[in-house]
C-alpha cells in the first residue's frame, strides 16, 4: 500500500457527509460449551471526526466485545457477529472481504488495549513493533522504518527515543509501555481511534497523564475516539458524549454535562451515586444492588429489572426501546421522565 | 547475558560434580565385591584387579577415590575395556554415526513434530487435529523398543523396503527408519507441546495486538506467534536430549548400527561395565552440556530471561 | 516410556518466567479444592477415554491380583517339542522357544508389569512428595540443598541411568534371586523419577503458601503439623495424582525395555520384556512369542498413560 493511493482512497470518501463511524443494532454472541453468551444484544453509537465518545459501564457488558466488532477482532469461534452493520464513511465493514477490512485495521481504525505488557509482544523490541506498522502497510524499509518509529516515540513523549528504541516491553514502566501502544496505533493517522482502557492498569498520576496525551493527540489529529472505561471520573474531562452500557445495550446516550446534571436512566444514576463525593464525605455510598447479569440468560424485558428501584410490571415483559429525552439524547428505560425528574 | 551466562555456568558446576559423584558412588562404594560380574562370564583376571584398583585408587578413602575418577575424566582418561580397547577410542569410531542418527531424528522431531503441531493448534477440533490426538497417544505409550522392532519386521522382513540392520558405513538413508523410532516418543511429545503453545498463545493478547495492527495473516502467525511458541519446544528439545540417547543405546542394538549406543549395547550383553561406566559418564557430561546450551538459546529467544 | 519425565522438563529444566518449574496446577487455591474435585469427577465421567483407560486398568490389576482366573496352564511348564508351535488348539497365543505357553506366560506377566510400576510409583510419589513438600514448606537453605540434590539425579536420563546403576550394582549383578531383581529395577526406577514428583509438589507448595487462607491460619497459631496435614497436603494432592497415574504407565515402558536390554528382569521372573528380548532373534520363524507380550505391554502403558491424561484434562481448569 503506497501513500499517494491512500490518499486517493480518502479524497474518494471524504464525499460522504454522514457520520465518521456508525454502529447499527449490533449483536455478538459467544458460543461456548455452557451455552450462547449475548456479549452485545443491539448497540448503536456512532462517532464523528474530532470527537470523543465515551463508553461506559460495569466489566462484562460489552464494551471491549462491541470494540472488536469494530476492528473484526472477536475470537471466532467461539464469538459470532449475528447481526447489525458498521459503517464506516458509509460502507459497511461487515460486508467487506479479509484483505480490505485488514487495510482498513490499524490504518484507518486503530485500537488501544488495557494491559500493555501482555498486549506488546514480549520477544519483539518495541522499535521492531512500532516500525512494523510502516514496513508493513507503507513497505518503508528497515531503516525509514525505525526512523519513523523515534519519531513517533518522540511524539507521545517518551524520553531518549534514540536509545529505547531498542528495548523490549517489560523494561519500560507501565505508563510508558501504554505510551508505546498509543504511539502504534497513531502511526499511521487513523481516522478512528479506540482506547479500550487505556488507563485502568496504571497509578492514578500516570492516568492523567495518559489521558491528556490522547486528548491532545486527538485535538492535533482530528480523528473520532472512542474511550472506553468502568470509571466515570476517568471520562469526565475529556469526552464530550457518554453512552452507558448495560448488559449487551445501550442504555443512555447523553452529553456529559447531561448525564452528569440529570441521569434519565437508573443505571447512570446509580453509577453517578457509586461514585465517592468529598462533600458526601462519612455518608454511606448508595452503590447498584444486585449482581451484574448472567450473559448466558438475560433477563426478560429490561435487562436491569432485577436491581431496578423503579422497576414495574412493564419492566419484566417489556424491552424499552431508546426513548428520545432531548435532541441528542436517549434513554432505555419505561420510566425516564420519572428518573430524570429525580422522583 | 553475560551474568545470565555465568550465573548457569556456576550453576551446571555442582550438578555434574554430584551426577559424577552419584554414578561413582554406585559403582564402586555399594557393598560388595566391586569386580564380581564385571568382566563379562568370567571373573576378572588378578592382572586387570591390580591395574583397576591402581588406577581408581580403590585402597585410597572414597574421597581421594572420587578426585580420581573426576582427575580421569577431566584429562579424557577413560579406561579400557576388559580386553584393553581405550574407552576414549571406541568413542571416538563409534561417536560420527550416533550424531548422524540423532541428527536424523531431530530432523523428524522439528519437520513432523513442529509441522503437526503447529497445524493442529491452528485448527483445533478439526479432523487432523483429532487424528494426532490419537496417534501421538499411542506414540506416547508404545515403548520405543517395541515401534523398532515393528517397523524392523514390516519394513525389513515383512514387506522388504529397507534391510533389517544397517551397514557398518550407516549412510544417511540407512538411518531414515532407525531415526524416526529413535525420535517417535518425542515427536509425539513435541506435537502435544506445540499444539497446545500455539492454542494458548493463539489467545494471546499480543497476538490480537498484532491482528488489530493490520498485519497479514501469515505475518501475525509466522512473525508473531509462531517465535513465542516455539520457545518450550526448543526448550524441550534440548532437555529431551538425554531420552534420546538412551533411546539410542535400544535403537542402534535393534538396528545393529555401530554407534557409542550400539557399543553400549554390546557392552550390555557382554556384562562389560569397564567401558559401561565410563561411556554412559560421558553421555551424560553431554547432555548436561547441551543443557546449558539450550539454556543460553532460550534466553537468546525470550528477552525477559536475559534482562533478569 | 519416558515421558513422566520428560514432559516436565530436564535437569537444569525450562526456565519459566515464573523461575518456577511449571505444575499443572500450581495456583488451585484451598477454597477451590471442593468444586475442584467435583468438577473434574463431572468432567470425567463425561470422557469415554476414561471409563475405557479404566476399564483396562481394573482388569489387568485383576489380571495381576489373580492370574489363574484366566487362565490355569502352569507358565512354567514347558515341553520342548512344543518349541515355537504357532498359535491354535488349546494354546491359544502359541508356545515360546522353550515350549511354554505364551498365554498363561502373558497373563502372569501383567503381575510382574503392574507390581514394578505399581510399587515404583509408591516409592517415587512417597519419596517426592516428602522432599517437595519440605523443600516448599521450609524454603531458605533446606529448599536449595533439596532442589539441587533433585537436579543431580535428574542429570541421569532414564535409560542411561538405568544401564549404569544395574550393570554396576553387585547384589544385581552376581546371580541374584527374583525378588532381588525385581527390588532393584523398582528402586533404580524410583531413584532416578523422584525428582520430578518433588518439583511439582514443591511449586504447588509454594503458591498455596502465600495464600490468604494460610497466612491466617498461621496467624491464628496453627501448627507445622496441621497446616501441612490440613491445607498443604491437599493442594498438592491434585497435581500429584496426575504425575503418579502417568508415572505407572512410564515405569512399565521403562521396566519392558530395561528388561529388553537386558539389564533389568530375567529368567526366572515372567515379564513381558524378557519374553521379547529372549524371542528378538527368532522373528523370522515364529513373531507369536514376542506379539501377545508386546501386544499386552503397549494396551497397558496406553491404558495408565490414557488415564493420566483425561485426570490430567479433568484436573486442569486451563485445559478445558
Ligand atoms: N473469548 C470469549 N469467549 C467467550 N465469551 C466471551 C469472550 N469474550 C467475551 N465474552 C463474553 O462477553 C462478555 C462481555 O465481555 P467484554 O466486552 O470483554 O466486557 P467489558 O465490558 O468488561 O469489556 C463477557 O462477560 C463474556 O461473557
Ligand atoms: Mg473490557
């Protein structure tokens, strides 16, 4: 793949006005020996150029399986896209064949992982990884390649460039190590870039740090991030929407300032309240009730009825849809008015 | 890598000292009259008494007996044999062939082992995949004596393709058949070793990293998972190596190849453990030696060892 | 016939990241010890390989136990004009080269095969789980002397070992009587695989030392006596269990070919080796003599090695 063609393939979609990447009532399920797991039962979002969508919600939901729909990573077998369509400029990735969806991961759509020292090879130095990213998909030489790859390791700030570039994973901190993930997966000036926790396996200074990084290597690119995470003070700083999921689904889609100031859905409320306040300092946190739901067999109707405070009949035997709140905003739950007005 | 180099070196030291001490220790301290039995069907004649009890210091305490034998051993002293061959001439014919013949069957160690390996971890559950589950069961549990002397008397006597013993020139594709009993138990072994690296590490995180980078398929496998996999299996081979020399000694006597394991096997019969001692010594100075060069390959080929 | 060996590596072994010898279930904790056990039995009796492999092992130990319900021809009986007579009439597998029958020859030799791997493995597990668990529990300088005097005997490969020990031993070597024989394969056998029994016993010692559970038993002032006894020992018991099902199978190869070479069991012990090795040089006129032995030695090592692997499977969460 030579630059001037990919060039010439991006002026062709920058014809397309809709949103940068769509997802459209995707579902995943896993086929395993204990039964089917419904990882994503209908997630839809979607993510513009210079934009940064949050995505969030308890471990199990979802959230790093819907990523990996996206980049046509998902283990298969056992895991299986059954339904749904992501469209990226317009085009449907699930139609594409191996070979162009393979030209479109990592150049056009790159993803971030939470563990970097298992997610960078332990036997490869990281120049040797970070240079394979041009070798490969640009067929730089070897010595472009690794001049390419200082670069860029100069470029998330990681101090003497020039000499690291010949060491391997495990002798860099942790900070550093997902600094050399996020340098791969901008190498290439993807148009959407996805951080699947990027910072849950790192001390609370380096999480800032690395979350000011990506903010800013966002602003400077202009490209769509997707952020994934189970920590709503992680997000608050940097995304500008929040979608919230539960159970294989989205549950609320709002603007952070939104969410923050009036949750319409009992979900984000109780995560809003679960987090520790200095002003409610001494006062018991009010966490969500209840175990996160069993993937093998999804509750009937809405999927947190069983830890819901507002549940009714309804909630049992009927599945909300994505109730319009606001232009915007959405929430999946019978009774949003009644959350929203904090009755 | 140096310090990881010395630190195994000093670490080998006490390990040969005490392998040789233990093998001294068996030959020569045990109760009972040490040459009774030893010198084939006769017993020993007074002469050759004299000249061991010189040689091994047999009057002298233990200790003084085990520097000597280690002092023998460390200037290539070997012994003779009851009828006055020297121990480090046989080695020396016989040794050419025994490393033609393991060479043979590492070759089928890497080609089928590695090869079925890797292709049944990549597609698990499939027919293939099911197919050597069986075969390397049964390779696991079938003494190799026993494969020998099948293969010997199908492809030998049964339906002739190959003469049932090898020349005393043991060209290379005398050896083919002798080389694939020699490595079937640990063709066996390496397939399971292999397959279940590649099953495991197919899951790996890194492994995926390298898919969401846009890598070839044949990259991600080739560059990426096929270099961690195969660390244990290397591993293996090397720490295996003692097996197949002793899968040597019953190889080279069904084959009658003239090898330092067939002369074992002679020496076997002939109730000769003059040359018995001294040649199973050195085999396993051997194996300890290339023990520690695996050692050194392995943290060649993984970089967290050599950083420790 | 070597692999209880091989497969958990060498002398100076593979090193692991860990620098711990790998065990295949060295961080199964004492709370999940329960559901462990009724997992695996779960997982097991849903593996034909297990009732079959099973199924072998009960009747070749009866075999053993009570050789003349199946058959009842004096093994020792031997009529020279019967020499290599073919398989048919009354003796269903033939007469060896000394006109004795084969059947009642192989029969009586799944005695001599179970006892020797049976006993070795009793010796070895003994012998390794002691030392592991000591070495493990101890640590500092006892666990260094005890794991490196393990690495010594490891530095002895099976077969080579074998050779030097029995050819040189001199209660072996000048005319010994059959039990005499048998005892020495079975310790030679047991000397040379304790090590690995204690490796793995050592490691699992190891990861449940630092468990929380038994960090607090000690705080609460249990004895040496009793957190070995009560939440050391039956952590290691799985992964042991494991290693000695395998064990009886390896030990019975490595008997066969001991016996093949000619330095393990002999006349008079009926063993399946010995039969083979004394009727290696007459396969051109009659193969019955050294088939039905072969036959009955490979299905037996199969059977405890088949065994080992579905308890192995069972036994390992990872592998499942
Ligand atoms: N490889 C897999 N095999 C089987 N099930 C899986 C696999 N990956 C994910 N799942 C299922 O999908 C669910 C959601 O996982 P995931 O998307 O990783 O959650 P999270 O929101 O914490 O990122 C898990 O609870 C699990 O049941
Ligand atoms: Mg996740």
């Amino acid at each position: 793949m030579t630059v001037p063609r990919a060039d010439a393939e991006r002026r062709a979609e920058s014809g397309f006005s809709g949103p940068l990447l769509q997802v459209d009532d995707l579902h995943v399920e896993f086929r395993t020996r204990d039964g089917v797991a419904h990882a994503v039962n209908g997630v839809s979002y979607s993510v513009d150029a210079g934009e940064t969508l949050a995505v969030l919600g308890e471990s199990g939901s979802g959230k790093s399986v819907s990523a990996q729909a996206i980049m046509g990573i998902i283990d298969s077998p056992p895991g299986f896209v059954t339904r749904g369509a992501i469209r990226f400029r317009g085009s449907d990735l699930l139609t594409l064949s191996d070979e162009q969806r393979r030209r479109i991961r990592g150049r056009r759509i790159a993803m971030i992982f939470q563990d970097a020292l298992s997610a960078l090879n332990p036997v490869y130095t990281v120049g040797f990884q970070l240079a394979e990213m041009f070798r490969v998909h640009e067929g730089l030489s070897r010595g472009a390649a690794k001049r390419r790859a200082i670069e860029l390791m100069d470029r998330v700030r990681i101090p003497a460039a020039r000499q690291r570039v010949h060491d391997y994973p495990h002798q860099f901190s942790g900070g550093m190590r997902q600094r050399i993930m996020i340098a791969m997966a901008i190498a290439l000036g993807p148009d959407v870039l996805i951080a699947d926790e990027p910072t849950t396996a790192l001390d609370v200074t380096v999480q800032a740090q690395i979350m000011e990084l990506l903010a800013e290597l966002q602003r400077e690119s202009e490209m769509g991030l997707i952020l994934i995470t189970h920590d709503l003070g992680v997000v608050a700083d940097v995304a500008d929407r929040i979608a919230v999921m539960y159970a294989g689904r989205i549950v609320e889609e709002a603007s952070v300032h939104d969410l923050y100031a009036r949750p319409a859905h009992p979900y984000s409320k109780g995560l809003l309240e679960s987090i520790p306040r200095v002003d409610l300092k001494g006062s018991e946190l009010a966490a969500i009730k209840g175990q996160p739901p069993n993937l093998l067999r999804v509750p009937s109707g809405c999927a947190f009825h069983p830890r819901c405070p507002y549940r009714r009949e309804v909630c049992v035997t009927k599945e909300p849809p994505l109730f319009d709140v606001a232009p915007g905003r959405g929430s999946a739950c019978h009774f949003w008015e009644e959350v929203l007005d904090g009755r | 890598m140096g310090r990881y180099t010395v630190r195994r070196l000093l670490q080998l030291i006490p390990v040969v000292l005490g392998t040789t001490f233990i093998i001294h220790f068996l030959v020569w301290q045990l109760p009972g009259d040490p040459f009774a039995g030893r010198c084939g069907d006769r017993p020993c004649a007074p002469a050759f008494v004299a000249m061991m009890t010189e040689k091994y210091q047999l009057d002298e305490p233990w200790i003084f007996q085990y520097l000597t034998f280690l002092k023998n051993l460390l200037v290539g002293d070997f012994g003779e044999s009851f009828n006055g061959v020297p121990v480090a001439q046989i080695l020396a014919d016989t040794w050419p062939v025994t490393i033609r013949l393991a060479l043979v069957g590492i070759a089928f160690e890497i080609i089928i082992g590695i090869g079925a390996g890797v292709l049944t971890g990549m597609r698990r559950g499939g027919f293939l995949d099911n197919l050597s589950l069986v075969t390397t069961l049964f390779f696991l549990a079938i003494p190799v004596f026993v494969i020998g002397f099948t293969l010997q008397y199908l492809l030998g006597v049964q339906f002739p393709i190959i003469r049932p013993t090898v020349t005393p020139e043991a060209r290379w594709d005398e050896l083919i058949v002798p080389g694939f009993v020699l490595a079937s138990l640990q063709m066996a072994i390496v397939v399971r070793l292999a397959r279940s690296t590649i099953v495991e590490n197919l899951r790996s995180d890194y492994v995926r990293t390298a898919t969401a980078k846009g890598l070839p398929r044949m990259r991600v496998v080739g560059v990426h998972l096929l270099r961690n996999s195969l660390i244990p299996v290397v591993t293996f081979l090397g720490t295996d190596l003692g097996n197949l020399m002793g899968g040597a000694v019953v190889t080279e006597g069904i084959f009658n190849i003239n090898g330092v394991g067939g002369q074992l096997f002679r020496a076997i019969h002939l109730h000769d453990s003059t040359i018995i001692v001294p040649m199973v010594t050195v085999l396993v100075l051997v194996y300890l030696s290339v023990n520690l060069l695996v050692d050194l390959l392995y943290a060649v080929l993984d970089p967290r060892i050599r950083y420790d | 016939m070597t692999e209880g060996r091989s497969l958990t590596g060498g002398p100076t072994g593979p090193p692991t990241a860990a620098g711990e010898a790998p065990t295949p279930l060295g961080d199964a904790a004492g709370g999940e010890i329960r559901t462990l056990w009724s997992d695996a039995w779960y997982d097991l009796r849903h593996k034909p390989l297990f009732w079959i492999s099973s199924l072998l092992v009960v009747v070749l130990i009866t075999m053993a136990a009570m050789p003349t319900l199946f058959t009842d021809i004096n093994p020792e009986h031997a009529v020279l004009a019967n020499s290599l007579e073919p398989p048919g009439g009354s003796a269903w597998f033939g007469y060896d080269l000394q006109g004795r029958d084969v059947y009642a020859r192989t029969i009586y030799g799944a005695r001599t095969s179970i006892l020797v791997g049976v006993l070795a493995m009793l010796v070895t597990t003994t012998v390794g789980l002691t030392v592991g668990i000591m070495a493990g529990y101890l640590g500092g300088w006892p666990d260094g002397v005890m794991s490196r005097i393990g690495d010594m005997f490891l530095g002895l490969p099976y077969v080579l070992g074998g050779i030097v020990i029995l050819s040189s031993v001199a209660g072996v070597r000048s005319n010994p009587s059959e039990a005499a024989i048998m005892a020495a394969v079975i310790l030679v056998l047991a000397v040379l695989a304790w090590p690995v029994t204690a490796r793995v016993a050592r490691s699992s010692v190891l990861s449940v030392r630092a468990a929380d559970y038994v960090v607090a038993a000690r705080a609460l002032g249990a004895g040496p006596r009793r957190l070995i006894l009560r939440h050391i020992l039956p952590n290691t018991v799985a992964p042991v269990i494991v290693i000695a099902t395998l064990n009886v199978g390896a030990f019975i190869g490595a008997e066969a070919t001991l016996s093949f070479l000619g330095i393990g069991l002999r006349s008079p012990v009926i063993s399946w080796g010995v039969a083979i090795a004394d009727h290696q040089d007459y396969v051109r006129n009659a193969l019955h003599p050294m088939l039905f032995p072969a036959l009955f030695l490979c299905v037996t090592v199969l059977a405890f090695v088949m065994l080992g692997e579905a308890i192995r499977e069972a036994l390992d969460p990872k592998l499942r």
